[in-house]
C-alpha cells in the first residue's frame, strides 16, 4: 500500500471517530434536555395556567389567520370549545407525556389529528414534518376548517409551524412572518434550532 493510500486510509478513521463523537454528544444532549423537560413539564404548565387565570392578555391560544390558530397545550375540557370555533385539525407538537388530549377525544368530535412528537426547549420539528403540517393546515383551510398549532406554551415548536405555513402559503417573507405572529402573540420564541430549520424550509421554496 502506498503512503498516499495509507494517509486516506489513517484520514477516513479520524472522520469516522469525529462523526462518532458528534453523534454521542448529540444523543447525550438530547437525553440531558429530555430529562430536564420531563422535569419541569408540569411546574412550568401550572405557572401557564396561573398566568392565564390573572392575566387576560395572556390567553391560551391566539387566531394567527382566519384558519390558524396558535396556542398551548389544550387540556380535554377545551376539546368542545375548539370545535365551536370551527377547528377541524389539531398539530400536536409535544412528546407522549405533555401530551394531555388523547387522538380518540378528537375524532369524536370529528377533528383530525396530525401528531409530530418533538422535544421542548432546542428541538425543532424534521424537514419532513414540517412540510407534513403546513400541507395538513392548507388542506383544512380549503375546506374552510381551521387549524389548531400546539405545543407545550404555544411559543417554540408550534412557531415555527405556524411562520412556515405562511412563508409558504401567504407568501410572506421570513421576519414579516413572524413579526406578523408577535403582534398576535407576543410570547413566542424561537430556539436557535427552529430558527435554522424555518431558515432551511424558506430556502427550500426559493429553489423550487
């Protein structure tokens, strides 16, 4: 074997154990902030709820379009009210224990229900999910039903849904969407993650 050839062979091990390493940490990372949402699941929902008990302005969920609503994470008690407004589709974006209204609960009141587990604080919705609910949110708004985008608090996950849908749908450009979403509900933030997938998902149409 050659120097070269030894060299390419020495090269590829060294990307292949950086790539290891990457993955570890990134899987550690995950397990560390799933852990911690866990954690705080039901203290940092309680202190929703008290908030929107004593404050008005902080409501539940807000009309982001005539067909889009953007909110937190709904309890069952809420499932009738939102099918009186005319909601026919709910987008979870919570993970199985945030995730406090059964599919069943839904159906029967005749609402579907798209659900694309993602991990609180610094994750964001896949590529493909992302493309997933902003088809489901334009098929329900053709049929005139509205469409209600959840997380936990209606801030990160569900955001970043809602500002691709109308980058792609009302043709908005990227910060007038969601300067758009923050004249109607201001607590919305957006993790680095979610930033970079919205980013990506906005490039994307541009290449179309």
């Amino acid at each position: 074997m050659k120097i070269e050839e030894l060299d390419d062979v020495e090269h590829d091990r060294n990307d292949d154990g950086c790539r290891t390493t990457q993955i570890v940490k990134a899987d550690a990372k995950r397990a560390l902030v799933g852990a911690g949402a866990r954690i705080l699941f039901y203290p940092t929902l309680l202190y929703n709820v008290f908030r929107n008990k004593i404050q008005a302005e902080f409501r539940w969920w807000d009309e982001v379009d005539q067909f889009l609503l953007l909110g937190a994470v709904p309890f069952p008690k809420d499932v009738p009210r939102l099918k009186q407004l005319g909601v026919g589709g709910v987008i979870t974006l919570n993970e199985p224990y945030e995730t406090l209204v059964p599919s069943s609960l839904y159906h029967a009141h005749g609402i579907d229900h798209l659900v694309i587990p993602t991990r609180d604080y610094l994750f964001a919705p896949s590529f493909v999910d992302i493309r997933r609910a902003v088809d489901f949110i334009h098929s329900n708004s053709c049929a005139g039903k509205t469409t209600y985008v959840h997380c936990k608090a209606g801030r990160g996950r569900s955001t970043t849904i809602v500002l691709c849908y109308l980058v792609e749908y009302k043709h908005m450009a990227p910060a007038a969407a969601l300067e758009y979403v923050r004249c109607r509900r201001p607590r919305v933030l957006l993790a680095p993650s979610q930033w970079k997938v919205r980013n990506r998902f906005s490039y994307a149409l541009l290449l179309k």
